[in-house]
C-alpha cells in the first residue's frame, strides 16, 4: 500500500483516482457475444456456458425432468436443501428476516395534493413486473446478493423473479445459491454467466424470460454487458466497477480492526481498491503489520496482496480533512472508527453505505445488518443509491381536473401553449373551457 503524508492538492487527486483497466476490445468482444445470443437463444447460451464456464449442459446430470439444460430442476433444489447445513440455513434466514425489516419501512406512501383548486395531483408506486438478478459464482459464490436483490424485489411486489448464475463444471449451481433463492422467493433460476447470462435476460430465450430490469454484481464483461444492453431497452440497476472501501480512523482505532476491514474488501479481487485515511501516524505502522500478519493467513491472500498493490494510506491533520477527501473519493463502503464517528458520519455526502463506530465492520451490512450491499462503486456514489425498494419499483404520476380547476389553470395553459407553438395542445384545454 502506499503511504501519503499530509498530501498536496496534486496527490489527493492521485489518491482518489481508481485503478483503471485496458478496455481495448472489451466492448467488441461482448457486442459479439450479446448478438449471437439475440438471434439464436439457448443455442448460443448453452455454447458459451462450454466455452467460457467449461460445461457443457446439454450431457451433464439431473436433467431427467429438465424442460431445459439451462433451467435448474426442482430436483436439484431438493438435493441443494439436503448439501446446506442448517447452521448456514438459520444464517441466511436471519440474514433474511434482517433484510426483510429493513426494506419493509421503505415502502412509498403517496400524497395526493391539490396544486390548485379543483386540480388533484398524486403517485402511485408500481412494482417492475419482471426483473432478472446476476449472481457471479466464479472466485466467490455470492449467495448473500441472492437475499440483497431477491428480498426486496418480492416486498416490491415483483411478479417474475428471474436469477442467474454460473454453473459449476459439473453442471451445478451452488447449494448455498439454491437455498437463498427459496427463502427471498426467486421465481425461477438458470445456469448461466457472464455475458451470456445478462444477453439471455436482456433479450429472452427459448428458456430464460425476457425482463425489463437487471440487477447485480460482476466482473468487467459482466458490466460491460449491462451497459450496452441497457441501450436497448432494458434497465439495469447502476453502473458499477470493481468493489472498494474507505476507512476513516484516528487513534482511538483498533488496528486489527482497522486491518480486518481492508483485508475484506481486498479479498474480493485483485482489481478491488482499499484506502485508508487517518489522523494517527502510530495507527499506520500498527496496520500495516496487522495487515501483513492477517494476510499471511487468508485462503484468498494472493488476490488480496494484488489488490492491496492498488490501495492507499494517507494521513492527514484532523477528520475534518479526512472526511473531505471522503466526500471526494465517494467511496462504496465508507467505515468511520473515530472517536468522534457519529458527527463526521452525519456529514457525509458522497457515499454508498456508512459503517459507524468500531464495532461495525462492512461484513455486518454485506450479510446480516439489513442493509443492502448492492451499491455503486468507481466514484458512482456522488449520483446513484444502493439497491433499495424504489429500484423495483415505477413512479406512476396522476391528475383529475374538476371544472373548477379548468379555471385555475387552463388559461396559463393556452398562454403557454400558444407561445411554445403547439396549437393542438392549446386547443385541447380551449374546447374544455369553452365547454363550460
């Protein structure tokens, strides 16, 4: 990790600069692969899961009862309830329950208002009918995006939840993946990744249904993909890049703490960025051998080392500097151990999720807290909100005009009509006018 001390304004626009990748020919790799599942369906699916997942569906088991290779069997369901201890399965539905409470209280509640005599305006909310979730399964099985994505969907009121997810190399989705997509009420879950997946709920297959909307996670092509089918019609949840966290700390910190939390963040892939800001120059030899003595246990310690090689330590004069350059920085997951954590975190602007305090670490809101940990990264948190209620969700506006609110209103109208030029939209109120 590199060290910056007291930065120039030069260096903080270095520091909060993210690792950027070569996206030479990512674009035209993914347009070809999006078009041929456009025009052929399962087919091309099905010869993209060999290729790049290394499976071929057609021959692999359970598909006995399958109506087809891509769709995961009641069966397979079963078998994934029977390989889940029920430790992990009391886990995911406190997880659940959690997520449940939290998305629940987001539910909207119109107004009806009347902008002027007789003229009645109010908004419905109106669930997006049919959605499709990504779950990446490739370095990391994410069954915990399963319950962020699928929970609120079904409170919205979805009618069709669509899930996929890569498979295994013999055929299989995770068992963890399978329970987690029972418990949130996933409607129907298919074997597929990468492109292949978001090109087959973008435009429908033989097997996968067509949505209107796309959620989750993945890697470069995955979010290439979404992009681009997202200029053909179909929404997707944000924009999105590699996952990163910001700690803000002084010496009231724990550095093991400290070190835990950027250890977890960079565990996730080599491109992820980790950064911590600190008032405390102590802090910072204590973390970095915190860091050092935690890394050399991890399962994962070679993508977390990778990543860390993208990763800063700036110190700085007072949090008051600190959660300036945060605001800047516009962080995923912002994590405040401070003494005075409570303060600077009712002054952020510009960030995804906020943890407070020393004993909250960015774990608690990726699995358990109620939060959702589907949120905008790469600076993104300066525009976009994490995954909520309304993201599943239509405003739907309303107006019922009585006479008198032709009077309130309908001159102003056919003055601005007339100006604008658009003498049929002025005569719509004219005649209801004269009409009176």
């Amino acid at each position: 990790m590199k060290t910056y001390r007291f930065p120039s304004e030069a260096e903080v626009r270095e520091i909060i600069t993210r690792p950027t990748k070569d996206a030479k020919d990512l674009t035209a790799t993914v347009s070809a692969v999006l078009a041929r599942i456009k025009s052929e369906g399962d087919t091309a699916v099905l010869d993209y899961e060999q290729l790049f997942d290394k499976v071929d569906l057609r021959f692999v088991c359970c598909r006995a009862t399958a109506t087809s290779p891509l769709a995961v069997t009641p069966e397979e369901f079963a078998a994934a309830e029977a390989l889940v201890s029920d430790e992990l399965k009391a886990a995911l539905q406190l997880a659940h329950d959690n997520i449940a409470r939290f998305h629940e209280a987001q539910r909207y509640a119109g107004i009806e208002v009347e902008t002027a005599p007789g003229v009645r305006c109010w908004q419905r909310s109106v669930p997006i009918e049919k959605v499709g979730l990504y779950i990446p399964g490739g370095t990391a099985p994410l069954f915990s995006t399963v319950l962020m994505l699928a929970t609120p969907a079904r409170i919205a009121g979805c009618s069709e939840i669509v899930l996929c997810t890569p498979p295994s190399r013999d055929g299989r989705v995770h068992p963890a993946i399978l329970v987690a997509a029972r418990i949130a009420g996933v409607s129907k879950v298919f074997k597929a990744g990468g492109v292949q997946a978001i090109g087959a709920m973008a435009y429908g297959t033989q097997s996968v249904p067509k949505v209107s909307k796309i959620f989750g996670p993945g890697n470069q092509f995955v979010q290439c993909a979404k992009q681009l089918v997202s200029l053909a019609g179909v929404a997707i949840d944000m924009p999105a890049g590699p996952s990163e966290v910001e700690v803000i700390a002084d010496a009231t910190a724990n550095p093991a703490f400290v070190a835990a939390d950027l250890l977890s963040q960079a565990e996730h892939g080599v491109d992820s960025q980790v950064l911590l800001v600190t008032t405390s120059e102590a802090l910072i030899a204590a973390v970095e051998a915190e860091v050092a003595k935690q890394l050399a246990v991890l399962p994962r310690k070679d993508i977390a080392a990778a990543a860390l090689e993208n990763s800063r330590i700036v110190l700085v004069s007072s949090t008051d500097e600190a959660l300036a350059i945060s605001n800047r920085y516009a962080p995923e997951h912002l994590i405040i151990e401070t003494a005075d954590a409570e303060a600077l975190a009712a002054r952020v602007v510009n960030a995804g999720s906020v943890f407070i305090g020393h004993l909250t670490p960015e774990s608690a809101g990726d699995y358990a807290s109620g939060t959702n940990h589907t949120l905008p990264t790469n600076g993104y948190a300066t525009a976009y909100s994490g995954v909520n209620i309304d993201a599943f969700c239509r405003k739907i506006t309303y107006q019922k005009i009585t006479p008198e609110g032709l009077q309130s209103i309908g001159r102003a109208v056919e003055l601005m009509a007339a100006a604008e030029q658009l003498d049929a939209h002025k005569n719509a109120m004219t005649l209801r006018l004269q009409s009176l």
